[in-house]
C-alpha cells in the first residue's frame, strides 16, 4: 500500500506564544507520568543513533547525585544535514520546554545548549528566547538554568562523549564506555545528551500524548521525521514526514525523474542505488521490515550526471579530515581508503584490491572506538558494491 506522503508539521507546525503555558501545565504533572508517556510512545533518539529517549531519561533520574545536567546538541555537522538550525530559529520555545521537561523528570538545575559554531547568527535570538524562558521559570518557582555553550566547528564534537570533552576544557575527543553519560556525563555527573529534534519531539509526545504520536509512523519506528532534502531534487528543503516510508515513494516525490542513488543519513550513512528503492524503508533497524534504514536526516539525491567516485572520494577526504585521530584504525584507516580508490582509479591497483578495501572498512567498523570511524564503512561499502564499475572506469 502507497505511503501518504502528507505534511505531517508535528515539529515545525502549528506554533505561538502558547507553548510555555503548556509546558507549565505538563510540569505539574508528576515525573513518573512524563516518563510513562515517553516510554509508551517509542521515541528514540532523532540524531540517528536511535536509543530510546524515555529510557535515557530514565537511567538519568535514577542515578544518585546531587548535580545533574541536560545537554541540547545542536552541534549539527553531519554533511547534507541542516534541519536543526531551522528548529532553533523557528520553534525555540520548544526546544527549551523539551530541556525543562527532562529537567523534571532527571532532577537536573543546570541546562546547556551546545551550539555549532557555524550557528553563531541564531546566539542573539537564542539569547533573547533564553531571557523570557527563565523569567517565566523564575515565575513559577521552577529552578532550572540553560546557558549556551558554543562548539569549535569539529565534527567529531556531536558524538555525545567528545562534546562532553570539549565542554570541559579539553580536546574534543570520545570517552570510552561505558561509563555512559547517564551515570557520568558533564563534570562527572549524571547528565542526559539530546539531539535538538528529540527534544522538541519530546515535548510534542507529552502534548499530544503516546497514542496520538504512535499513529505515525511503523513498529518499532514510531512518529514522523524532520528530512533535510538536498542533491538533485526540485524541491531541496526540510520536510516532516513519517518513519516507514519507502525510498521508492521518497523518490517519486523528491526526485527529478532521473535518481541513480539516494544517500541515506549523510556521509556516514547508507547510499542505496536505484534497484533497491522499494525493498527499502525508512525506519530504525528491528522496526517492521528487516531492510528499514536509520536517518539523522539527511536524504541526498545523486541523478546520473553524478560520478559515486567522486562522491565517495570527497565523503573519505571528510572523514579524513574531521577524524580526531586518536585511535588507530579511523586515523589510519580513512586515508588508507582514499589512497586506495584512487590507485584503483588510476590502473595502479587491479580491481580485486577493492576487495581488500572493503574488508579494511569492515575492520574500522569493529575496532574503531567511536561512531566517526564506525560509520565510514556504511559508505564505503554501500557506494563500492553497488557502483563497482565506477570505481574502475
């Protein structure tokens, strides 16, 4: 059966100066109840990982200590991804009700918004949003306190545990787990990291309540999804769409009648080619159907006028480039990759060394101690074995 693909507008839509007095009344709920609604609802994480909010929020709350802190990432960096900065600008009031709303359930005063330093231009109104938010709190007897923190333009800064780092003073570089940061996150101390848009969805699950929001979307991939639309499509933009789609239905709608490939999640996701559009859906693994691909967001269209080698040479310069260097096999493995493509390019390596080359991306899939390195394999495999003679000719 043919997905709709109607605006849904659950994260974007339908805004005013209301949205504080509904917070306020969702604050004078209890914390077992927010957290019950979050957890009956399905929502997880909107930056791609896709842990289970109410279950992080959860572990938080239990931890024992006397300071606690939420974290809004919007160090938003992934290439093709630019839906947050629009969530920022246009509906910050929720964004900050999502934080407040986790604040009540963790027992967290001190909030943080970690703000992507090409965003430098939303600071003001940021600021200005952040100056009524706390006036009101402070009218109602409710402690809670976001500052922003601003990043330093690196990449490797949206994974929860190197922002963290940067945070503290120090080189913005992946912890390893666990501890997770539930247990010891900023400082030390408990501390919930949210995605921007899983915040704001957050706060729409608790207004809308579970059953509403689990009427979109599929098993296991429940609600709907902010998609930043870009590469050869007639109508690049952001749009709410539900999870469950297939990329045979986004195509038709997004499409310029000519898509070889859909880039799926950024450069550190899937690229899918033209033969698989309808056994593909967008969705968390585990959901309804076993060939369901995770998306922070980022949905880029490649038309035939398009080389996948070059595409993929300037995702492995990237990685290259934004890798923090400090396990071996992302530092070495990703210049590796590059030199490796290129040789077979050039007629300096046979084909089969391609081969060996995937095998390589799947060994920095194992060993590499963070998402960055982990993830390059998504690309480098999917690219290679669907356009091997691009790689050749």
């Amino acid at each position: 059966m043919k997905l709709s693909l109607k605006k849904v507008d659950l994260i974007l839509g339908s805004y005013s100066n209301e949205e504080y007095k509904i917070l306020f009344e969702m604050l004078s709920r209890n914390s077992d109840e927010i957290l019950k609604d979050l957890i009956e609802s399905g929502l997880k994480g909107r930056g791609g990982a896709g842990f289970p909010t109410g279950l992080k929020w959860k572990l938080c709350a239990e931890a024992v200590s006397d300071d606690k802190y939420i974290i809004c990432n919007a160090d938003e960096g992934e290439p093709g991804t630019f839906k947050d900065r629009e969530i920022l600008d246009r509906v910050p009031k929720r964004v900050l009700a999502g934080m407040a709303l986790a604040a009540k359930v963790t027992g967290a005063a001190k909030g943080y918004i970690y703000l992507r330093a090409e965003y430098s231009f939303l600071v003001n109104k940021l600021q200005k949003e952040l100056e009524e938010f706390h006036k009101i709190l402070k009218s109602n007897n409710i402690k809670f306190n976001v500052e922003i923190f601003m990043g330093c333009g690196a990449y490797i800064c949206g994974e929860e545990t190197a922002l963290l780092q940067s945070m503290e003073g120090k080189r913005g570089e992946p912890r390893n787990k666990p501890p997770f940061p539930t247990t010891t996150g900023y400082l030390g101390k408990p501390t919930v990291v949210n995605n921007v848009e899983t915040l704001v969805s957050a706060f729409m699950v608790c207004r809308i309540g579970p059953e509403e929001f689990k009427k979109l979307g599929i098993q296991g991939s429940s609600g709907s999804k902010l998609f930043s639309v870009s590469g050869d499509t007639p109508k690049p933009g952001i749009y709410d769409l539900e999870f469950g789609l297939s990329l045979a239905e986004f195509v038709d709608e997004f499409g310029d009648g000519d898509t070889k490939a859909v880039q799926v999640g950024g450069a550190s996701g899937f690229c899918v080619p033209r033969k698989k559009f309808n056994e593909t859906t967008i969705g968390y693994r585990g959901g309804l159907t076993g060939d369901s691909l995770p998306t922070g967001g980022s949905m880029m269209l490649f038309n035939s006028s398009r080389s996948m080698y070059n595409i993929l040479r300037n995702y492995l310069d990237f990685f290259a480039e934004e890798s923090c260097g400090q396990c071996t096999p992302c530092r070495i493995g990703c210049q590796q990759l590059k030199n490796g493509i290129e040789a077979v390019k050039k007629g300096e390596k046979d084909p089969e060394y391609l081969n060996q080359l995937l095998k390589l991306s799947d060994t920095m899939k194992i060993t590499s101690k963070c998402g960055l390195g982990q993830s390059v394999a998504n690309s480098f495999s999917s690219i290679v074995t669907n356009f091997t003679e691009e790689m050749i000719y």
